[in-house]
C-alpha cells in the first residue's frame, strides 16, 4: 500500500490488454503450411481482439534454416499491426538470436537480446515488460533469474520460456519451479515452451503458457487484461 497522498504512482495505472502468445515454430519442417498459418491467424486475433500489445514468449522460429523471404514476411506481418510487439527469444529462436539484428527491426517491434534479462518500457501504455533470452537451453539455465523489482509506475510483466515443473527434474531444460513463480515480483508471468495453455499461477502471481496457435494439441492466443481495478484475467482464445 502506498498511502503518500501526493504520490500517485499506482493510479496511474490505466486497463490495458495484451495478446500472448509463444511457440509459432515459423519455418518448422514438421507442419510448415501450418506453422504460418497459425502466425497469420495470431495477426488476426491481433486486429479483432483489440489488445494494446502483443506478447511472443520464445520460439517464434523453428531454427536457423529458415528462408529469408520468410523471416521478411513474418516481420512486415508484425510491423503492420501498428502495436507494439515485444519478443522473447526461445530455445529454438537462432534466427532472433544469431541472424536478425535487433537495431534493424520496425520500429514497433522490441526484441528482448541481453543475456542477463532487459527490461522493455513501454510508456505509452505504462507497461514494463522484462525478459531472459534462452541462448543455452540447458539444467543450470533459470528463465526467471535476475527478474528486477516492479516499478512503482507501471505494469510489469515478465516473460519466460521454460518448462515449469513441481519438481525438478535435474536432466530437463529451462526450469521454472512453483517458488519461482510465487516469488516473481511482476503483475503477468507470460510463459512459453510448452504448447498448451496452462494455469501455474502460485502465490497470487497469475502465470500462464498461452498455448501454440499451431500444432497438433489445441490451438490457443490468451488475451490478458490488466485492470487497476479489477486486476489480471486471463482468457484462452481458440485460434480459428
Ligand atoms: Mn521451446
């Protein structure tokens, strides 16, 4: 609680929505045609779900074999929206990592590089959004490490792409425990990695895998509203 009347850092906080998603696997050799369908369906979902953002929690890219033309025309697809973007490189993400040069995307798009986690301010929208890239998919690397303290003007969310587990499990990947989740100092943990969308909120910290638009398990965008009032709700939305 913040009882300095003069101080009018929480109430500046205005109702924002943003779109998460994760796991598009753009390029995949396994469902191609369908892997950028299910992108253009996100844009869709984009433009009719009215969100003030849009949230790509790793693995946009499959690999880093994937044609120029179209890593061209996944970036103009986000470009268009006219929001602004924000991306967090996954383990399959070499494209955002090794290939595209951060300082060269449109202007609305925010690609997440920095080893060490960066945070992203989007003033705007008094949103803050912070991210650890996955550059080694391995047992000892933690998403969620090095998460800063929540700003006093604005919404933070984090983003993360790991495998949350009730218990690690010490040959897995990209581990998130459920105290890692209850100690995240943000309003929205946007998870992504695993392909369905999933509820681990702990400690009345709301954290969510979107779901992948495309795939062969249930296709799924959520659509995350943030309320000064009310708070965060979290909705699944059915990728047509
Ligand atoms: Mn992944």
């Amino acid at each position: 609680m913040n009882d300095n009347p003069f101080s009018n850092n929480v109430s500046e906080r205005k109702r924002i929505r943003l779109l998460h998603t994760s796991d598009l696997h753009v390029g995949t050799d396994i469902y191609p045609d369908e892997a950028i369908q299910g992108f253009e369906a996100m844009l869709g979902l984009s433009r009719s779900a009215g969100p003030d953002a849009v949230l790509i929690a790793g693995d946009l890219f499959d690999h880093h074999r994937v044609p120029d033309r179209t890593i061209d025309h996944v970036l103009t697809g986000l470009a268009d929206l006219g929001l602004p973007v924000v991306i967090l490189p996954g383990n399959h993400d070499t494209v955002l990592k090794d290939i595209i040069d951060a300082s060269d995307l449109p202007a609305n798009i925010s690609l997440i590089t920095r080893p060490e986690g960066e945070s992203i301010t989007l003033d705007q929208l008094g949103l803050t959004v912070w991210g650890r890239p996955v550059f080694d998919h391995v047992p000892s690397f933690r998403p969620l490490e090095g998460m800063p303290s929540q700003p006093s003007d604005s919404w933070f969310v984090a983003m993360a792409h790991g495998l949350f587990m009730e218990e690690v499990d010490p040959i897995r990947s990209s581990p998130i425990t459920p105290d890692d989740v209850a100690g995240a100092t943000c309003d929205y943990l946007a998870l992504g990695h695993v392909h369905v969308f999933r509820d681990v909120s702990r400690n009345g910290v709301p954290a969510y895998y979107s779901g992948a638009p495309s795939g062969n398990q249930a296709r799924t965008v959520a659509i995350v509203d943030l309320d000064p009032a009310s708070g965060v709700s979290v909705t699944p939305l059915q990728v047509p």
